[in-house]
C-alpha cells in the first residue's frame, strides 16, 4: 500500500509505541492520527477521511473488533496490531492482517496492502 498522503489512524493504548508507529508511517509519507481509546476513535472515524488503520487488539481493556467492523462497513483497510504473540481472533477476523509488536514499518506496509485487496 503506497501511503504517501494518507492519513492513518492509529488506536494504541501504549504512548511510546503509538509515538513509534507515527514516526514510521512518517516516514514512508503517511499522516498518523492516534486514538488511545475506542471511543476516540470512533469520533475520528466519523469526522476524518482515514485512509487505512492500524488497530491494537486490547485497548484499556476493550478489544478493537467493533471499531473493526465499521472501519469494514466503511470499506476502510485496517489491520489488527498485538503483543499476544498468536493470537486467535472471532471468526469473521480470521483473515484480517495481523502484525506482532515489536514491528517494522515493512511488516506493516505488508498487512496493509493485503487488508486494501481485502
């Protein structure tokens, strides 16, 4: 996925990671918005043109896969990002990319090319 211009919006509950993945979608020319809570990233979703999405699957306690799924219905690449190492998620997530912490900014351009043919 080129993302040169597009704004990605990040959900991420851990400061330092989030700050790192705004840097390395910084430099491969995207623009990153971070959300630490679900709730706030449903507000962005709602009220910017997200590109793509890189959501961690546990945040504050909540999982991502709501968000998931509007980000699905809005026809919004996303991947799922964790640090649970292999992690199962429900059924109709099976197929979303997933990366595992600690990533590089090729892993993730790799997970968001397979969710944009998706």
């Amino acid at each position: 996925m080129n993302l040169d211009g597009r704004l990605v919006l990040v959900v991420e509950d851990e400061p330092i990671i989030g700050l790192a993945l705004e840097d390395m979608l910084g430099d491969a020319g995207a623009n990153a918005i971070i959300a630490e809570r679900v709730d706030d990233a449903l507000s962005i979703v709602e009220h910017e043109k997200i590109g793509a999405a890189i959501l961690d699957v546990n945040v504050h306690g909540v999982r991502t896969y709501g968000l998931a799924e509007r980000l699905g219905r809005a026809g919004i690449p996303y991947i799922f990002a964790t640090g649970y190492g292999d992690l199962s998620h429900p059924t109709e997530f099976a197929d979303v990319p997933t990366v595992t912490k600690p990533y590089n900014l090729q892993e993730i351009e790799r997970a968001l090319t397979a969710a944009e043919k998706q």
